[in-house]
C-alpha cells in the first residue's frame, strides 16, 4: 500500500472560511488560534483531524477549523465522538466543551469517556458560567455567585474539573491559562500524542457574563506568583523571583522560599506526572495557592481500543465458527414452513 507524505502546513491551513463569532476579548479566540498553530506540529494530515462539539459558545470551534467535524448535541460530544474514533481508529478525534455541556447535562458521558480511556482528546472551555444562554450559574460557578439564575448566590458546590476526572480514573489531565497561548499550543500537541484519552482544561474568561472569573490567577500582573507551572521531572518552582516551591509536609502541600531555613532546591516536590497513584496528582488538583498549571497528570495505559482488540482476537481464536450461518444454525434450530 503506497503511502504519501504529511503536506506542511501553517496555522493558517486550518482556518476555514467561517467568520468566527465570539465576543469582543473572549479567550476562545485564544484556543482557535492556538489549535491551529498545533495542528500542524502533530504531524496530521488535514483529513485525519475531526472535531466533535456539544452545544455552548464553545461548540462553534468546528465551524471554525478546516476540517472534518460536527457540531452535535448538547452534553452527547464525546459518545458521538466515541462512535467516530471506534469506527476509524486512525483519525484524531478532539472534543470540544464547555463546563455546562461537559458536567452538567453531558456529566454521564464526560465521566465515562475519561473511565474508558479510548484515544481521543478533550479541551473543556471552563469560564464556569453559561454564557451561549446569557448567564446563568454552570456546574462549575462557585458558591454565592450571582447570575441570571442565581440573583441572590449561587447555594450549590461547585465541581473542579481536573478533581472529577481523575476521580473518573483520567490518565491525562491538563490545566492552563486561556491567556497563555504558547503554553496551551504545546500542551495541545502532548496530548494528542497521548494515548489515551486526553482532557486539557482552559480557564476561559468570560468577558460579558462573568469577566475577570480567574483573574486573581491569570492576570499577567500576578501570573508568575499565583501559579505554577508543573513539568514532569522537573522540581516545583514558581514566583516571579523563581524563589518560591512546594514540599510536601504530611498529607498536606506547603509553599516554602528557597534560602530561608535551610531550605534548597533539592528539597523541593519533583513533579512525576507519570505516576499510576493519582493521590498527588488530586492535591496539586485542589491547590488554591497556587494554582497548579501545565500536564498535572499523563499516566500511560491499555487503551479501550486495545481491551476491545484484544478480547475480539481471543474470542475469535476459540471460535468454531467461521461464518455467519454457522452462528444461526448452531444449537437448537427450527424451520417454518
């Protein structure tokens, strides 16, 4: 079978012909441009790259991207996207989300993709709001918001994306900025080399029903000391000085400054985003200060395509039948006449 070279491409080879329609400012436009700036260092071909979307501002992406690709039903993206991958496994197959189509109506599907660990990736668009339907409180809105549908605070807890997943037994978990476009374009290229399935989430800011929602995060004033920025096998360090870590003291992570108390580099969290037990992968998770970026988690497993390829081939193996009709006509059988 003859086959033919990857074309190269530019970023501007997957941008379709769509005018793209998002606010004025929103982070979305930051993901679009950073997807396709990706794209062409995975080593695709165009036609092999299919986007799958449920239902929000963040389910146009499709329309805007230069390949194949469904907007579909609210919630329902990944078992459509499911179905695709399952029917032809050398696609790459991405799910764009958001945090009220993923974990609240689409909650079912979301958890259980992430359990199957089939070969696809994910991008959730969190600005933890509803903003297509203008502003009502998401799965992901924090306690005593106030929105559309929450006039005096919103009363329900709210779900943290990468605490669900991994919960849900997710091999690879993403966590990045949607103003930091260099770093999301090389975590998008990790993950689809990534077997399994992937779930990068972006915290999306919202300009118009909830603008500034991880601002005391992502701001570029106070970025570099209220994150950081995780690397496998590299240690823990953040701050603007780069004078700030994390150790881990009982069962709890504790911010430490490099040179008071003793206190060095060596002594510092080396992050291992390889590790099978996801018990420190969860507490970088939940950390407030700071908040963990970049790959918290990318363990390595059996795909759901290799369980399947594999249980197919042993069932096969012990089969007596070779046809169809030997299945029909096999145990007890009758004829109407």
């Amino acid at each position: 079978m003859e086959t033919t070279a990857t074309p190269k491409y530019t970023f501007k080879d997957f941008a379709s012909d769509q005018e793209v329609r998002w606010c004025p400012g929103c982070d979305d436009y930051v993901i679009l441009r950073s997807m396709q700036k990706a794209l062409p260092e995975m080593g695709l071909k165009k036609e092999d790259v299919v986007f799958i979307s449920g239902i929000g501002c963040s389910s146009r992406f499709p329309y805007y991207m230069d390949t194949y690709g469904m907007h579909s039903i609210h919630g329902r993206a990944p078992a459509i996207a499911s179905g695709v991958k399952l029917a032809n496994p050398d696609l790459s197959v991405w799910v764009i989300t958001g945090d009220g189509d993923s974990m609240a109506i689409g909650g079912n599907h979301f958890i259980h993709v992430l359990r199957r660990n089939l070969d696809l990736n994910i991008v959730l668009f969190n600005n933890e709001i509803y903003g297509l339907t203008k502003g009502q409180f998401s799965p992901t809105s924090l306690v005593g918001q106030k929105t559309k549908s929450s006039p005096y605070g919103n009363t329900q807890p709210p779900f943290l994306p990468g605490e669900l997943a991994i919960g849900s037994k997710a091999r690879f978990f993403a966590r990045i900025g949607g103003n930091t476009p260099k770093e999301m374009t090389d975590i998008f290229i990790k993950s689809e080399k990534f077997k399994g399935t992937s779930l990068i989430e972006v915290l999306q800011n919202c300009p118009i029903f909830n603008d500034g929602c991880f601002a005391k995060y992502t701001d570029k004033a106070v970025r570099e000391d209220k994150q950081c920025f995780v690397e496998h096998g590299k240690p823990m360090i953040f701050g603007k000085e780069r004078n700030k870590g994390l150790v881990l003291k009982g069962l709890k992570l504790e911010v430490v400054t490099l040179g008071e108390n003793g206190v060095t580099e060596q002594d510092l969290l080396v992050h291992d985003a390889e590790e099978q037990d996801p018990t420190l992968h969860q507490m970088l998770v939940r950390s407030e200060y700071p908040l963990i970026t970049g790959i918290i988690r990318s363990f390595p497993d059996v795909t759901f395509e290799e369980r399947v390829d594999e249980l197919t081939a042993a069932v096969k193996a012990d089969s007596t039948f070779s046809k169809t009709d030997d299945l029909f006509f096999s145990g007890e059988t009758y004829e109407v006449k």
